[in-house]
C-alpha cells in the first residue's frame, strides 16, 4: 500500500505536465503526392485518405478509423530497401499523442536510425489520455476512443498491404503507451512479435496504479468511468497487463526506466537548449520518473515470479524525458530487431 503523501506526490507530479509548454517542432509538407496507395483497407472499412512526402523516405498519412469516425495522422520512416516485404515497428507517443509537446517524429532520431535499416516505422498521433485502448462511452471531453481497434485490426491491414509490410509487427512506447503496448500485446495474440516500454507503469488495477490512471486521464478532463467503469468494476483488472502476464510468453520484452535522479541529459545541452523543458526535466519530469522506477521494479518482480522472460534496464538516473526515450530505443532495437527477423 503506498503512502498517502506518496500518494499525493504522485498525483501532483502527473498533473502537474499541463502546465509545462514545451515548444514542438514545426513540420513542413510538400505538396500532397498521388495516394498510389489509397486502395489499402481494413476489412471493416477503415482507409487511406490521403498521403503527403515530407521527403524521399518520410511520410504523413490520412487514415479514416471506421471505429472512430475520423481521420488520424501517422507518420511513416519507410524501409530502407522496400522490394521485399519487411516488419514494421509501431511507436506510440505518450500521454499527449504526440501533438502538444513532442513526439517520436520531432523528439528524437529515428529518421536517421532507422535510415539504413529494412523496417517501416510507423508513429500514430493522437489518442491523448485514452491508454490507446477502446473505451465503453463516448467521454464528453475526449470524444469516442477506440483506439485498442484502430491498431491492432485497422492500421496493421492498412500498412501491410499500402506499403509491403510482411506481416511482422513490433510496438514500443513511451510513458502512458509503455502500459498500453502490454495491453495491446496481451489483446491481440502474436500481433506483436516484440514489445517496448520505455517508463510506463504497466500495473493499473490496484489502489496504486488506479490512481495513476485516473490522474492521467483527468489531466485533458477526460473520466476514466467512460473508459473501464468505477473502480470496482471487472474491466479494471481485465486490462492490467500485470495481473495476467503469465500470457506474454512467447513475446519478446524490453522495459527500461530512470531512477528520476537527474542525469546526463539533464541539462542545457541535453534539452537543445530549452531551458522550459529543462525545468520541466528537473522538476516533474524527475517525480515522474520517481514513480515509474517504483512501478518498473514491481513489473520486474511479477515476471521473475512466472519465469516470463524479458530485458529490463534500470537506468542508474534520467528523468521522464525524450532524450532518454530516444537511448532506450537504440537499446532495444537489438532485441526488437532480432524478434521481426532482422
């Protein structure tokens, strides 16, 4: 049981990320290409709208969700060498999907990472507070949330058959999504053959981990009963990857986290010379990834317990911040790598 004023500590430290504002990169499109690609549809009727080159090998793309009614942004770095099928990579930004302060497309390296590797990456926007699964009502807030479907039987489809994907999938997150990628491994079997989370806090039905959740989510106004119902109710434990983690055999795992000490990239130059996100480093970013060292050693301890195996790094400091998410990635790749066959 944690502590009341480790309790509120929590609370703070997560509500507290509405108030940071930390400045995106700007991204500039070309005019839109021919959508030679705008045939690729999911069976329930989900398709590309429309495509835009960034450049030779990046693009954004239109998607209509048929689950959600709308049309949602992904980013793609396309493979290196596209002739023969290849495995795509799926990262999820966190708790901001990737719209108001950074995403994996403007934070970090992975342009340039995976320039020479055969690997579509493909980065979703959107889905803000909404733990990327389905929720069970509409939230007058955050509108309707289905995005456990979006990815898991609509996007896949689509980028298989759009841009040659084998077949072979693999997803990593950040923060929010380093739960949702257990999630989504756990709700849909052998979709994914390997799974990255990078300072998430995968337990979410106990006292603990319901507060966190609701934390989160309350920090756009969204009402976490529109998502799995009081707390009393049975989808809370469905949909807590720690609880049934005894079914991820057979996936490979990678989970990494900080310790929230301030560390190498806890500076002026680690933050490119942002002194707002460096404060936001020092300050709430070190609380948040306080918790998520907490929830990251408990992970370790459940599947040490069900002989599940899995990588874990336990970063001796680092904050809650980007450029510590852009390392893990590169150390995870390894692994991530070797599980789509590469």
């Amino acid at each position: 049981m944690v502590s009341r004023p480790l309790r509120m500590h929590i609370i703070r430290a997560l509500a507290a990320v509405s108030a940071v504002i930390a400045v995106s990169a700007a991204t500039g499109y070309r005019a839109n290409a021919e959508p030679t690609d705008r045939a690729a549809t999911a069976p329930d009727g989900s398709h590309i709208t429309d495509i835009r080159h960034i450049d030779d090998r990046k693009l954004d793309i239109g998607v209509y969700s048929a689950a959600m009614g709308t049309v949602t942004r992904v980013q793609m770095v396309r493979a290196a060498d596209s002739r023969r099928p290849v495995p795509t990579l799926y990262l999820l930004n966190g708790a901001n999907g990737g719209i108001s302060d950074g995403s994996w497309a403007d934070r970090t390296d992975i342009a340039h990472f995976f320039a020479d590797k055969r690997v579509n990456v493909v980065v979703p926007f959107g889905g803000a507070s909404s733990y990327f699964t389905d929720w069970r009502a509409d939230d007058p807030v955050l509108g309707r949330q289905r995005w456990r479907t979006f990815l898991t039987e609509e996007l896949p489809p689509i980028m298989n058959s759009g841009f040659g994907g084998s077949g072979a999938n693999a997803i990593a997150g950040i923060s929010m999504a380093g739960t949702s990628v257990f999630q989504l491994a756990l709700a849909a079997p052998h979709l994914y053959k390997a799974i990255g989370s990078y300072s998430g806090c995968v337990r979410t039905s106990d006292p603990q981990g319901q507060m966190i959740v609701d934390a989160v989510v309350g920090n756009r106004m969204g009402n976490t009963v529109n998502m799995w119902g009081p707390p009393t109710d049975p989808a809370w434990a469905d949909n807590d990857p720690y609880l049934h983690a005894d079914r991820l055999r057979g996936t490979a795992i990678y989970v990494s986290t900080g310790s929230g000490i301030p560390g190498p990239l806890d500076n002026l130059q680690g933050s490119h010379g942002d002194a707002t996100q460096l404060a936001y480093q020092l300050v709430f970013g070190a609380a948040l990834e306080t918790v998520t060292n907490i929830c990251t050693h408990e992970l370790h301890d459940r599947l040490r317990q069900l002989g599940v195996p899995a990588t874990f790094d336990f970063r001796p400091t680092g904050t809650h911040s980007w450029g510590y998410w852009q390392q893990d990635l590169h150390n995870s790749w390894r692994l991530l790598g070797h599980a789509l066959g590469l």
